[in-house]
C-alpha cells in the first residue's frame, strides 16, 4: 500500500507539472545545502555501542552548527531491514562541501571514524547529496521517523525534470504539511558525487511521531483520490522499477 501511496504522490507531482501549474513563492529554488551521510551495517551485539558513539559525536556537531559551519545534523536506525543492508546511518548538512568535509576531518582527526562499533560493520557507504529544496522547524527531533524515497528519471525525461516537479507539486505540498505540524523537515536530495544511477533523486521527510507518517499517506491517497490520471502521467517520466522506500528511527537538530 505504501509503494502505491507514494508512487501517486510522485505522479502527482508530475501531473502538476504537465498541468503548468502556479509556482508558489516558497516553492522556489534555494542555495544548495550539502549533507555528508555515513551508513554502516552495525552487528546486532554492537547497536547499544554505536548509541554510545552517536552520543559522544553529537558535541563536535553542536559545536559545529553552534559555530555556523554546519545547519543540522542527526542519526537514524534502519526499522526495516534488508538481507546485508545498512542498519545506521549518521549525517550533518552545511552550505557547502568545504563545511561537510571539514566536520568530516574532525572525525578522522579525533578517532571516532575509526573507534570500535564503527570498525565492527561488516559494511559501509557514504554519500555526499545536493538539496536546493528544502525546509524545516528550528530545534531538535529525538525518536523521530524519518522516511525516504528513492527514484531514477527515465533517460528520455527532461534536463529540468525534477526543479520542475519539485516546484510545481512536492514542494507546495511538503510546505503544507509541514506548517500545519505533520513534519519537522523535508528535502529533494540528487547527489553531489555520483555513485548511485544518474538521475536518482530522493524525497526525504521527518516526523516527530508514528502518527504523522500516517498522515502523511492519508494526504496522499487523498491526492490519489482527486486525481485519477496521475499514475500514467508518473511513468511517463520516472523509471520506477528502481523505486526503493526507507523508514527509520531518527534523531535530528536544526539550526
């Protein structure tokens, strides 16, 4: 049911854009925000440790959002698991690569990049992701749920297509849930460095509770329901055979 719920929203999002839709003034383009993100697959034996960890790290964060380097920063534990996937993730976002990397050097500099539970994952990966929308509520989300999804535009779909479908439906929509409280934040993240298929782009959102991912789904199937040619204006232009959701425990602050 969830895979279909989003695949309309993204469908809608693409229908708002063939409709030539008004762009909304908050639904503008903003400068890039940069987030460096880590996932680890951290042994079962080993997540108590990597807790431990993540709160020993959060003072050089704090320090560096304190400082202006950084704008957020936070955690998240995978809730559904793949056979050999990643079960944690930690990340922190600035303006610039230069910000991201340099929290990054911190890292390697103090030891924590390579202390105990992070050399115990069997595996690991990182990403450097691009977000020119984006949006949040100040402060700190402890035991939040944080949900992405992935998607891959088809060869043939538009240079613009994704600053077109972000300004015509995703952001409009994001912004309204996020001003009547449902989410803490949002972004549309591409990747800065390649290494996932070109084209790949992810919407990302947070909730402080279980609840407000339900509501989330309930905006859109309300969305599905009101309009019903939005799957085929969907596959028209993303490949969805490369679809992928992901649902987390998250903890995250915002400057």
């Amino acid at each position: 049911m969830k895979t279909k719920q989003i695949t309309a929203f993204t469908a809608l999002c693409i229908l708002g854009l063939m409709a030539g839709l008004a762009v909304p003034a908050f639904a503008q383009e903003k400068s890039p925000m940069y987030c460096y993100i880590g996932f680890w697959a951290v042994p079962r034996a080993q997540w108590a440790d990597w807790v431990k960890a993540d709160a020993a790290d959060a003072s050089v964060l704090q320090k560096a959002m304190a400082g202006g380097t950084l704008v957020g920063y936070g955690s998240d534990t995978n809730l559904v698991h793949e056979v050999d996937g990643m079960t944690h993730d930690s990340w922190w976002c600035g303006t610039s690569i230069a910000s991201v990397l340099g929290v990054l050097d911190t890292f390697y500099s103090n030891g924590s990049a390579v202390s105990p539970v992070m050399s115990s994952a069997t595996k690991h990966m990182d990403q450097i992701l691009v977000s020119r929308y984006y949006n949040w509520h100040s402060g700190t989300v402890t035991g939040g749920y944080g949900h992405a999804s992935s998607y891959a535009l088809k060869p043939d779909a538009p240079d613009d297509a994704i600053d077109m479908l972000a300004k015509s439906a995703i952001v409009p929509m994001m912004e309204k849930l996020l001003a009547g409280g449902t989410i803490s934040e949002y972004e549309i993240d591409e990747e800065a460095i390649h290494t996932q298929t070109p084209g790949t782009f992810y919407i990302v959102y947070l909730t402080q509770t279980a609840d407000g991912v339900d509501k989330v789904n309930a905006a859109l199937r309300d969305n599905l329901k009101s309009n019903p040619l939005i799957v085929p204006a969907f596959m028209s232009s993303v490949d969805f055979s490369k679809h992928r959701d992901f649902l987390d425990r998250s903890n995250a602050s915002y400057k």
